[in-house]
C-alpha cells in the first residue's frame, strides 16, 4: 500500500508539472521512487519483491505518441570471483578450468520496456550495462574463447538461481508517463548497498537517467550474529561451543529423569 | 516455516534441519555413532555452502555427544589417559587439518576432496563393515559362537616409550593413539565428522583396547577435538552457523532418544548390518555423484 500511496504522489508531481509551462526547452526527466529503500534481512526473510516506480516528466508536458523506451537496472556491489568448471578427469568430476572476473555484480535485475536488442544499440547497453549480454566483468585471466564459454556459463548458472535477471518487456506504462516494474529479490542475496537505475532512451540511445539507492542489510538477532562471527571469531567459537555443551548436558539430563 | 540463516546466508525450511537431525539423530541413537558422516553430505544436498555444513556439523556433534560422553564417564567407561593422548593428537591434526582445508580452497578442490574422502572412507570402512557382520551372522547361524577379533598388530607393538592404558588394559606407545587421533581430528576439521566410525574401529582392531572402554573414550575425544575444531573455523573462516547447528542440535536430541529406544528392540547384530549397509548406501551415492555428469558444471568461488 506504501508502494502504490507513493505511486499516486508521483502521478500527482507530475500532472502538477505537465500543468505549468516550461518557460524553455527544458531535457526530458525522470522522476523515481521505489517500495523499499532498505530491505532488513529478519529470521522471516525468504526473499523481497521491489516495486521501481516513477513518471517521466516531458517538456512542456508534450507527451509523445509512441512507447517511451525504458529500462530498469537493480544492481548489488560488485565483487572478484573466481569460476570454475568441472571435468571428468580419471572417470571423476572435478573442478580443472578457471576464470577470474573482478566486478561481477553480486545481483543483477533488468528489467526493460521492449526486448533489449531493438530497445538500446550495442554501444549504450556497454556503457550503461543494460542487459546480462554487457556486464562489465572485467575478467582477468583466460583467452577470448574461454572468457566467453565461462561467461555464459556465469550467466546461465546465476539466472538459475534468481541472482541475476532479464525481464524484457516487464515494464508497465501508463498513458506512457508513469512506469513501474516489479523485482524479485531471492533470499539467499548478498548484503550491501545497491542501486536502482531507471533509463529512458530512444533511438537505441540513452537520454535521461536517474537513480537511486537501496540498503539490504541482515538485521535484529540476524545481523547480531553475523557481526559477532566476523569481528569477534573466537568468543563466537567459544559461545558456540557452550550452547552445544549446555544442551546436550540439558538433554542427558531430561533423559536420565524419564 | 522458513528460517534465514545468518551464516549460511540463505532460508532454508527449519522443519526439514530439524528433520535431518532428527533422523541423524536416531541412526547415532541406534548404532551409537556420531553421525556426523550423514550430516554433512545431507546438508551439502540441502543446499548449505559445504564450509558451512562441515563447521556447523562440527558444532552439532559437539552437542549430540556430550551427553553420552558423560554417562559413559559415570560408568567409568572413559581411559582418561588414552583420552587425553587421543585429544592431544586431535589438537595437532586439527590444525594441520585447517591448513590443508584452506590450501584445498584456495585450489578449488575442497568439494571435490571431501566427496573423495568420503567415497573412500565410507566405502572402506562401511565394506569391512558388512563383510564382518555378514560373516558373524552366518556363523552365528550355523550355531559356532562369534570369534572376537583382537588383533595384535606388529607394527603398533614395534613403537618406542610403551606406557600402561591401565583402563583400556593396554602396554602400547602413546605414538599409535596420537596418530590416531591426529588422523580423525584433520578429518573433523576438513569433513565435520566427530569419526567415531574410524575412531571406534581402529581402538578395537588396531590398538586392542577393551571394549568397555572404546565408545566411552571416543566419545570423550569426539567432544574435545569437535569442540576445538568449531573455534578454529569460527576464528578461521567464519563458517560456523549457530542457528543451523541448533536446529540440527533439536532434532538430534529428540532422534537419538526414539533411536535409542529402537535399538534396544532389535539385535546387535542386525544393527551392525544395518549400519553398514547405511555406510555402504552413502558412499555409492556420492560416488554415483562423482562420477555422472553434474548438474552444474560451473561453480563460483567468493573473493579469496
């Protein structure tokens, strides 16, 4: 309900605007909100549902005829690793290959108006990184034919696990002002400070964007034992340990009773 | 029903954790081993990161055996002697243990070894297993009485500095226990095993001790060196999930109790047999897994 009360500010911001004349020709904007700015990760979690949502403000309110061409980039901090690939070696799968990537994002979530080749020209969608085909990986070691097999290979097994996604064609649009796409955040995705990025292009271009943060972050009792078992290793070992002895001596001794 | 691990760093269905330890739970009941064997390779199907499986399951066992530990202790079934030699050597593997658990990360074949290891381990163990309860059985059948296997094995009476294991009944170097113990505590380390299915094997078979005081011992052991074992991956790589270890705690405690239970109802020797057979059926699993083509072919690795 939050999403949707915001949704109708949004609407409202902008009839204001398309009602006052610009004074002159003022760039195409972009005006964006979304349902959560921060995502605590509870005991409960099992995944969020991000609505991105917002209005596209036009010169002198001169809406134009045909579909605005939009994508909806959600992305999380980029980090190095290393992808192996399995081979039968001696009649047993085990890990030979490597690829190092130095910035793969630890999510990845488009979502677009129209499908991506026909939306954006391949230069946009390098620089702006819009579509699982340009991710900037920057991968560091292997020869071409390798990086690619290896990428596809990244991209075929995060898709499968909802860490990375395209959703082509998954924008709405009303009265083509108003936009807003739904984002699936599954619940084993990593904590960290992540952007949503909204772009509005036309002629395979890109011509306005905006952006805005979103903080996914463990909370409550989660986010206490996480910071415990990092900064404080050894009393965390420690505690551990006698939980684990006070319970089995609980239970023997519930046991002895009966 | 869904729970967010903070470690694992994923929501898993509690009722299945504690269904896996529960049924865990009852086998240890049952046969009177750790479980630790089952544990692991059933979380790693779950889904849990295997670092985390091996340090959690670690942290479980710890749990699930102290109990055990103790009336063994009240009975004065635990040598303390050979315990601590045992708990001595599994200090010094656990550290080589570690050591090797992160050269084999690094690597990239930490997955692929522990499966190995287990293929091998299990399969061994689980194979002797079998092969001795089937003999007994047919033997047993035939009406002759079970021949006790107490070997005396040439190369453990050559070792040096022979002490008296007064509880265990043993003249032996403390070098044969140490060794011992520094081979199951690199495999706690590396596994998440407690290894009594080494452990309790080897004590019998390989150093003669007598039997009223093997389990006792083991377990004693198995609660020192899991123990230590869960601080040194705490310290290490923060691979330990006290949410995870305390649901499989739960259900462990409550199947061991209905284990227990079952256990006295049937023979020790159809145990035996069903144990192996258990072993034997776990082992051709994750080698089936070894060998057909994997689901998978790419894996990542974090930043390291």
């Amino acid at each position: 309900m939050k999403g949707f009360a915001a949704f109708c500010w949004a609407l409202a911001a902008v009839m204001g605007a398309v009602a006052v004349p610009a004074e002159a020709v003022a760039p195409v904007r972009l005006i964006t909100d979304i349902s959560q700015n921060r995502i605590d990760i509870v005991y409960t979690f099992k995944g969020a549902e991000l609505l991105v949502f917002g209005a596209i403000q036009y010169p002198r309110g001169s809406v134009p005829d045909e579909r605005p061409g939009l994508a909806i980039v959600v992305r999380g901090p980029a980090e190095p690793i290393t992808l192996r690939k399995k081979a039968r070696v001696a009649g047993v799968w085990i890990n030979t290959d490597s690829v190092r990537f130095e910035t793969a994002p630890g999510f990845y979530a488009v979502a677009t108006s129209a499908p991506i080749k026909t939306l954006v020209d391949e230069r946009n969608a390098s620089i702006w990184e819009i579509g699982l085909d340009y991710l900037q990986l920057s991968p560091t070691t292997g020869d071409g034919g390798q990086v690619a097999e290896f990428t596809r290979g990244l991209v075929d097994l995060r898709r499968r696990t909802g860490l990375w996604s395209e959703q082509e064609g998954r924008i709405g649009l009303t009265q083509n002002i108003l936009y807003q796409a739904r984002i699936a955040i599954p619940s084993a995705v990593p904590v960290g400070v992540y952007t949503a990025e909204i772009y509005l292009i036309r002629a395979g271009k890109v011509i306005a964007r905006a952006a805005t943060p979103i903080t996914i972050d463990k909370s409550g009792f989660e986010r206490w034992v996480y910071v415990a078992a990092q900064e404080h290793g050894l009393t965390y070992g420690l505690v551990a340990v006698g939980l684990a002895l006070l319970a089995g001596w609980l239970a023997g001794l519930v046991v002895r009773r009966n | 029903m869904t729970l967010y691990l903070p470690i694992a760093e994923l929501s898993v269905n509690w009722l299945v954790i504690v269904g896996l330890g529960g049924l865990v739970g009852f086998l240890s009941g049952m046969f009177g081993v750790g479980g630790g064997f089952l544990t692991t390779p059933l979380l790693i199907f779950y889904g849990i990161p295997p670092a985390v499986a091996v340090a959690s399951s670690a942290t479980q066992i710890t749990g699930a055996s102290v109990s055990g530990a103790l009336a063994y202790w009240r009975r004065g079934g635990v040598d303390l002697k050979m315990g601590g030699v045992l708990i001595a050597g599994g200090l010094i593997g656990a550290a080589l243990g570690s050591v090797v658990f992160r050269w084999l990360q690094q690597l990239g074949q930490i997955d692929v070894t522990i499966n190995l290891v287990y293929v091998l381990l299990l399969g061994t163990v689980g194979g002797l297993m079998l092969r001795e309860s089937i003999r007994t059985l047919r033997r047993t059948a035939k009406g002759a009485r079970p021949k006790r296997l107490h070997a005396h094995n040439p190369y453990i009476a050559a070792l040096p500095w022979k002490t008296r294991f007064y509880t265990s009944g043993l003249y032996i170097s403390p070098l044969a226990p140490l060794l011992l113990g520094a081979v199951v505590g690199m495999l706690t380390v590396i596994m998440g095993v407690g290894g009594g299915f080494i452990l309790v094997p080897a004590m019998i078979y390989l150093l003669g001790m007598s039997a009223n005081s093997v389990v006792g011992t083991s377990l004693f052991q198995i609660v020192f060196v899991t123990a230590a074992t869960t601080v040194l991956h705490s310290v290490e790589s923060q691979t330990v999930d006290i949410v995870l270890a305390g649901l499989l705690l739960v259900g462990g405690v409550l199947g061991a109790q209905l284990g227990v239970r079952a256990a006295q109802k049937l023979s020790p020797l159809r145990l035996r047999l069903g144990l192996a057979l258990i072993v034997v059926a776990v082992a051709v699993r994750l080698a089936i897994g070894l060998a057909l083509t994997p689901a998978e072919l790419f894996s990542v690795f974090g930043p390291a």
